[in-house]
C-alpha cells in the first residue's frame, strides 16, 4: 500500500514512517498543508494519514479542499484532538476514519487495511449494457400516423 502521512511533529512522522515501512509499505510524508497539497497532485496514494493541526493549514481546511477538488483517496485523521464534536466534524468534511493520539499500532494498521480494503471492493465493475435498438415511427396502413408513446419512435432491447 501507498501511504501518505501528512504530519508536522518530526518524531510521530518517523515513527510512522518506520513504523509503516516496516509493515511492507511504502510511505511518503510532509510536514505542512502545501507539500501535502503538492504530493498528492503528482502521485497516487492509496490511503492518506491527516494530522488535523499543521503549521499553514488545518487538516480540517486541507481535506475539505481536496473532497471540493474530487479527491476520492480515503483519509485517516491521525490527531490530538478526541471530542465527539471534532470526530464529527472530520466525518462529516470528508475523512473516512479517525483515531485519537496517543494511539496503538496495530490498530493504525488494522483501520489502514480496512481503509484500503473499502476503497478497492467499491471501484465499480464495468457493467454490461443489453444491445438496444432504435426504431422511427412509421405511419400505419391506413395512412395515419401510428400511435406511440414516444413521439418519435421506439427502442427495443
């Protein structure tokens, strides 16, 4: 898995750095809304860690930015702050899970799997359409327009 921590405490972003390497997966990090901002235009992450309190921006502004832009990578609010209001909040603007500091490993890890599991089951299939076909009104025998429902033909599948 692609992950990317955006987080502005130099130890934490090692720790989960390491932390996440070690688990097999490959980790970029930032430390400030613009890299953040930056990193995710030019690459492709399959899960994103999102410190809410950041030295240019709030993690709250940063996200909400990126779900009005389109961003679909499912985000992880790794943060400090743990009221029932803040949860709501970063669920509502957009994040897709939110785990309180302190925090334990291999519950980061569990959340990130399920995270990416989601995000992987919910990329729609291509679907099948039936071969349809498309047939002008034509007018009756007796010479008058046929009646149809639809006033200028009608499709069969």
């Amino acid at each position: 898995m692609k992950v990317l921590v955006i987080e502005d405490e130099p130890r934490m972003s090692q720790l989960l750095r390491r932390g996440l390497t070690e688990e097999g997966h490959t980790v970029d990090t930032c430390d400030s809304a613009a890299r953040a901002t930056e990193s995710v235009r030019y690459a492709d992450y399959d899960v994103i860690i999102l410190d809410w309190g950041l030295p240019d921006a709030d993690g709250i502004t940063l996200l909400r930015t990126w779900r009005a832009e389109g961003l679909a990578t499912p985000v992880l609010m790794l943060t400090a702050r743990g009221s029932s209001g803040e949860k709501v909040l970063a669920l509502r603007t957009g994040a897709d899970d939110f785990l309180v500091k302190p925090f334990d490993f291999e519950e980061l890890i569990a959340r990130l799997e399920a995270l990416h599991r989601r995000a992987s089951a919910g990329r729609p299939a291509p679907r099948r359409w039936a071969t349809c076909s498309f047939s002008e009104r034509a007018g009756s025998s007796s010479g008058r327009p046929a009646r149809s429902s639809s006033p200028a033909g009608s499709f069969s599948c």
